[in-house]
C-alpha cells in the first residue's frame, strides 16, 4: 500500500507540473501535508519528495520549503561539452593526466549532492586535461556507484569520464554553478600556474532518468579559458 501511495504523490505533483497549475519557484505541499492528504505516513511522502528532487524535478531550501525547480531553463543557457572534443576542435592536441580513480566516503557535501547518505561508497576520480601539452582543466568527480558501477574499471586516458557516462547513463538534466575562484596550492600544482593568477571554477550536477549520476568541480587557469553562451527566443 506504502507503494502505491508513494507513486500516487509523485504523479499528483508530476501532473499539476506537467498542466502547468504549478509553475516554476512554486511552492509544493510540505511532507506534512501530503501525509494528510494521501493519509500516508511522512516517510513515505519524504521519499517521493526526495526522489523528484534528486530528478531535478524539484529543489529544496532548508528551512523554506520545497519548489518546483527551473532546472530545464537554467541547463538550456549552458552546455559543457566533452573538453577533448573542444581541444580537437581547435586544431591542438590533446593530452589527459589521470591522478586518482578510487572508491571513498561521501562527505555531507557529496552526498548531498548525490543524493545519498554521509559515508556511503562513492566513486572519484581527478584528471587534468591538457592542451598543446600545458594544463587547461582538473576535473575532480564524484559518481553515483549505484547509477554506474563500472565506473572504476575505466581507463580514462582512452576515453573522458564525460564520453564514458554519456553512454552508459545519458545525461537527461544538468545544473551548473560558475564563479570565480583563486587556486589553492595543489591546484596551483596541477595547473602550473602563479598564485597571483584568477581561476575559473564550474560545478556540475547530473542527472540521468535513474537519478543523480555525478558531481563534477571543473577548474580552469582564467588566462586559458572562456565561457560562452547563446539565449534563443524562440
């Protein structure tokens, strides 16, 4: 029965979305709420709440509440595109340095971001992506092992980690955060830069229809890179 409800509170928000009764930033029924109104218990409302945020379906702000999200509109002003195909694209040559691929413990970070519990097993891996030899990108990610649990066996300086998860997980939504950031020591390392120098950093959240497939910090020398985008009436 807790099934069938569970499913029941999903598609009551999936279909006033869809109709466009609800609209973006909208507020949706707390878990209090729906717990009276499909006379549930409250775990089963958290976890179709839950999971329609791990979709990107919804997003929750500590404290306020949880809101339909803009997730569809903000991923259609960005695209990330696989960097060796970038590299490629400009006539240069491509090179990868992988540094670590291993299983770890999610911090509260990550697995907020994953949408799992604190210490559950997570993938990682830290390449840097070189052009014409010198360092242009460290990508740090962390996976979801349960959404792509061969992630490990993967040898990355064949193929990246964005062609390896387009392919066993496609990528259905994406939401990005870029700011402006000065490198701390090992990323000075790695991208053998000067302190002195600006950096640009993006976070990259993906989900596949399974849920949250990875967490990605994308890190560049600001002297080497430049975000571009193009908005679209239509």
């Amino acid at each position: 029965m807790a099934q069938a409800k569970f499913a029941q509170i999903k598609q009551f928000i999936l279909s006033r979305i869809e109709t466009g009764e609800w609209q973006e930033n909208d507020r949706v029924p707390s878990e209090n709420q729906l717990t009276d109104l499909f006379a549930c218990s409250r775990m089963t409302a958290r976890r179709a709440l839950t999971e329609l945020v791990d979709s990107g379906v919804l997003e929750r702000t500590q404290g306020v509440g949880t809101f339909v999200a803009g997730l569809k509109s903000q991923s259609s002003l960005l695209v990330i595109r696989n960097i060796a195909d970038e590299i490629k694209d400009r006539g240069h040559g491509y090179s990868v340095k992988q540094l670590e691929l291993k299983q770890i413990d999610a911090s509260a970070a990550v697995a907020n971001a994953l949408g799992l519990e604190v210490g559950n097993p997570v993938f990682y891996s830290v390449l840097v992506h070189c052009e014409q030899g010198l360092p242009l990108q460290v990508e740090e990610r962390f996976v979801n092992p349960k959404l792509v649990p061969k992630y490990l066996e993967q040898d990355f300086t064949i193929q990246t980690p964005h062609e390896y998860l387009s392919a066993v997980a496609p990528l259905t939504e994406a939401r990005h955060t870029v700011e402006a950031i000065m490198a701390n020591e090992r990323l000075l390392q790695r991208l053998a830069i000067e302190a002195t120098e600006p950096c640009l950093q993006i976070l990259r959240r993906t989900w596949s229809r399974q849920g949250v497939v990875s967490f990605a910090r994308l890190v560049h020398p600001g002297s080497k890179f430049k975000l571009t985008s193009a908005l679209v009436n239509k």
